[in-house]
C-alpha cells in the first residue's frame, strides 16, 4: 500500500531558528501534498496545499512566508518553519496523493512533533 | 465552505458495550467522508471512507459508518468495544474541486473513554 514517511518524528529548536521536515511518498508519485497542524488536543487544520512544481496554496491565516513549502519532486515536500517561536510548537502531519489513486487516496504521514524553546 | 461537526467531544463506553460517534458535515459538492483514528502522539489511520454507492462501509477493526444524504451524517458504530478502541476519533470531509483533490477538512474530534 502507498506509504508517506515524514522525518523527523520530534524535534526541539531554539526560538528565532528555522527548522525543516520532510515529508516523502516512498512507494508511489505524490502529484498532491497537503500540510496540516494540530494543537494540543485539537482538530487538524488544513496550512496548505502543494502541487509538484509549483506554488503552495496556503489556506486563510496561514503565513506563506514563516511556512515555506517546496514539493520540488514527486516524491518529496518540505515544510520550513521560519524563525520559530514558541506559538509555532505544534503536531505537523503530512498527507499525500496521487492523481492516478483512488477516490480519496491520501496517505497520512507519522507527523512530526515540534517543540520551540 | 465545507465544515464538519463532531458534537461530543468525549464519549465513555464500557467494554463490550456498542459505539455510535456522531459527525454532521457541510460541503458544497459531493462529499468523500473519512473517520480517522489517533492514538496519543501518532499519526492517523484510516479506519474507513465512503465516496458512493452502497451507504452503509464496512471498515478496518469491525467498524462501519452509515451515509445519510438527508441528514448530512456520517456515523461510526462498533457493536461491540475493545478497550484497544480507546482513541480519538475524527470525522473529515473531502471532495475535487476544479484544480484538483481538496485537502480534508477535519472535525474537533471524539475522545473515546473504554471503561473495564
């Protein structure tokens, strides 16, 4: 079955450093990634949404320019965060897509759990 | 816009016992619906999805939802509990619109409490 592996699973950074994860289709061509945050004991909220090759689309309120996304291949998608601070400790989760899946095809990552000190 | 309304946020099942989690949805085209489960610092797994045809899915862990047009609902039942069911639930909506599949839009989320 399709798989999504996103790295690192936690990580802890210094406020104003800028941290990267990584989100990779392993098994299959991610035409679509999609980024998603949750707080603490809170839903999960759609950031953006990125085609291969071209521009994010960043939902309403997200800052394109703290979240910097690059889906520069087919199988892989960055989430930047920018000169974090301690609001942007989170759950970040990854989800893929192929064009050719089936209706409904995401394939969620392991998410990845960032601490801003 | 779409949206998603999951009204109990924490539900207490004693083991054995059925489940019935209740999700209402608003979208604009034809809805895909999904439940998702997540455990504590994981990521989610799909426990089933509903996109057409026969209204009532079968899914993973003998669990099964039922789609109602009318109501605009998306229930998740289990006849029967595991205390391994102990999770958070959540409901997500999802469709195509003209430049493509739509991120999910999800709901709060049920906390499920399986009681011995």
């Amino acid at each position: 079955g399709a798989v999504v592996s996103q790295h690192p699973s936690r990580v802890i950074c210094k406020s104003g450093t800028s941290v990267k994860i990584e989100c990779r289709s392993l098994d299959f061509q991610a035409t679509t990634m999609f980024w998603y945050r949750q707080f603490p004991k809170q839903s999960l909220m759609l950031m953006a949404t990125s085609n291969e090759g071209s521009k994010a689309t960043y939902e309403q309120g997200v800052e394109k320019d703290k979240f910097l996304i690059n889906h520069a291949s087919l199988t892989l998608s960055t989430l930047t965060v920018t000169s974090a601070h301690p609001e942007d400790s989170s759950f970040y989760i990854c989800s893929a897509r192929a064009d050719s899946a089936p209706m409904g095809g995401y394939t969620f990552g392991s998410g990845t759990r960032l601490t801003v000190v | 816009a779409q949206s998603v309304t999951q009204p109990d946020i924490h539900i207490t099942v004693s083991e054995g016992a059925s489940l019935e989690l209740r999700c209402n949805y608003s979208y604009g085209a034809t809805p895909y619906l999904f439940w998702y489960v997540q455990s504590p610092g994981q990521g989610l797994q799909l426990l089933l999805k509903y996109f057409s045809g026969d209204t009532l899915v079968q899914g993973i862990k003998g669990f099964e939802a039922e789609f109602k047009r009318s109501q605009s609902s998306f229930n998740l039942r289990k006849p029967s509990v595991h205390w391994s069911d102990a999770a958070e639930y959540f409901c997500a909506v999802g469709g195509y619109s003209g430049g493509g599949a739509d991120g999910l839009t999800f709901g709060k989320g049920t906390h499920l409490i399986i009681q011995p």
